[in-house]
C-alpha cells in the first residue's frame, strides 16, 4: 500500500534562532540587522530550546515521526516569536509537500531459493522487496553485484566486468563515495539491472 501524506516542512532550522546573533557572523557578513528581540537571547534560553529539540520525547529527526511536526511548530512559533518572517506557504514557516511511504504486506512477502530441487523459505526481514518488486519465478545463475549501482557521472560501476545477461543479480552492501540523492533510477537497484539484462 501506497499512501501520501502532506507533511509540515520548517523553512528556517533551528540555527536560524542563533545564526543572525551579531557574535556569530563575520565582520564581511552581508546578512540583515537581526531583529532586537534575537540580540537578547542568553545562553540559558539556547540550551532550553537544544534540550527540548534534542530529548528523547520528541523521537529525533526521522521523518515520518509522529513528534516532527511538533518540532516544526515549535521552531516556527519561535523564530515568529523573534520576529522573522516565513517564506512558506501564504508566508508561514511551514510548506506542505507530498511524502510518499510504502508498507509491504507480510503476509504475501516470501521468498524461496531452490537449488538442485531443494527449496529453502526465507520471511519479510531476511529480505527486503524493493518497490518495484512483485509475484514472479526467475531461475537462472546467480550473481552478486554488491549494491548493483552502475553510475557513470560518479565514476563507479558495479556491474563492471560483469556479464548479468539473463542472470540473476543479488545485490546487498554499502556503496562507500557515492551519493546516493545524485543516482537515476535506471543507475541503482532495479533499473541497473535490468539496463545490463538481468533476468531478475
């Protein structure tokens, strides 16, 4: 299942509440007059806003936590407070943007490997389908291609010296020096299999 969800976004970070205080930026800085009321934050006023964001309460920054938009509010409440100005939606802090989230169904994730007529079952957590992935057979050798990540702009390719034609690809691992938000869908996972000619 496939859900969107609009999802609270804080324009201005929580540095924003110290950035423009005269004693952290440099004589050259071009940046505004801070408002006066940031002039008068203390650093007892800095470590409540730092333990509150930072407690175990509010869950740290993954996204989809039920307290991040309890942060998002609390920091935009706060930098109004101090007199900024939003560039959000209609000018608030917060913009609202779709986030896709994708929860598979365990019940119909499986998988079994047979090999010289023997089967051997693996379970949701042994394994992990892509988004891509759906009900099918493949047989056919199979080969490791590491993370399988074939990008020609960042000069890595594991698919190099690899012939995976009509073959099955396994591919599992961390891909160190790659950028993983600069890859295409057809340089990673699915797509660069099936670019080179994976069967599966």
């Amino acid at each position: 299942m496939i859900s969107v969800k609009p999802l609270g976004f804080l324009l201005s970070l929580c540095a924003g509440l110290v950035a423009f205080h005269p004693w952290a930026l440099p004589s050259t800085s071009l940046a505004p007059v801070p408002p006066t009321m940031v002039e008068s934050i203390t650093p007892t006023e800095l470590r409540m806003h730092l333990e509150f964001l930072a407690s175990d309460e509010l869950g740290g920054r993954y996204t989809l936590s039920p307290n991040f938009p309890v942060v998002a509010r609390y920091l935009a409440s706060n930098l109004r407070a101090y007199d900024f100005q939003g560039g959000g939606d209609h000018g608030d802090f917060l913009q609202s943007f779709p986030v896709i989230s994708s929860k598979p169904v365990l019940a119909k994730s499986s998988f079994t490997l047979t090999r010289n007529g023997r089967g051997t079952d693996y379970a949701f957590g042994d394994f992990f389908p892509s988004q891509a992935s759906g009900t099918g057979e493949a047989s056919g050798q199979v080969i490791f291609v590491g993370m399988g990540i074939s990008s020609r702009s960042q000069h890595h390719d594991d698919y190099a010296n690899v012939d995976v034609k009509g073959k099955i690809v396994l591919l599992a691992g961390i891909s160190v020096g790659v950028e993983q938000l600069r890859l295409s869908d057809d340089e990673q996972s699915v797509g660069a299999a099936q670019a080179h000619g994976a069967l599966a």
